[in-house]
C-alpha cells in the first residue's frame, strides 16, 4: 500500500526549490497584484545609495581640506622658528 503524503508539504517543499529568478518573478507578480511598483521601489533605492555615495564625497573633501591646512599651518608654525621646538607656546602662532 503506498502512504499518502500531505500536499502542504508538497507546496513547501517545492517553493524550497524553486529557482531564484522564478521566485523574484513571483515575488513581482505579487506586488504588482498589490499595485507596488517594483520599479519606482529600486529607483528609489539606487537615489537613496547616489545620495549616500554623494554625501561621502562631500564628507571626505571637507576632512582633506581641514587637514590641508592644517598641515599648511603646521608646516609655516616651523619655518617661522629658529630652533625646532623652540616655541614654548604655539597656539599664538595660530592666531
């Protein structure tokens, strides 16, 4: 006599191996059924990494200029001295 198997595990076990691009093609039907636009979702999603990459850009230019000058001032705060560490306080050199 053969024993017969629950369809449920049948279904589970057959979503299970489904391929990935038919599982994103279910995926999509599914929202589309749900009226979410996948395409505005990933145009969204590539503005939102832009705008971060942009943001790192903007970041790291500020940090490479600060410390341009103040490798500038650093270096003038030496020329100025006879001595190197003969100044007893350099902040006024700052200013």
């Amino acid at each position: 006599m053969a024993i017969r198997r629950s369809t449920r595990e049948d279904h589970a076990a057959s979503i299970g191996n489904i391929s990935r691009t038919r599982r994103a093609q279910l995926v999509a039907e599914f929202e589309g059924e749900l009226g979410i636009d996948h395409r505005a979702r990933a145009q969204a999603a590539y503005e939102a990494r832009r705008w971060q990459v942009i943001k790192t850009i903007i970041v790291w230019t500020i940090a490479l200029m600060f410390f341009s000058v103040a490798c500038q001032k650093l270096w003038l705060m030496g020329q100025d001295v006879d001595q190197p560490f003969s100044a007893i306080n350099p902040i006024e050199a700052w200013f």
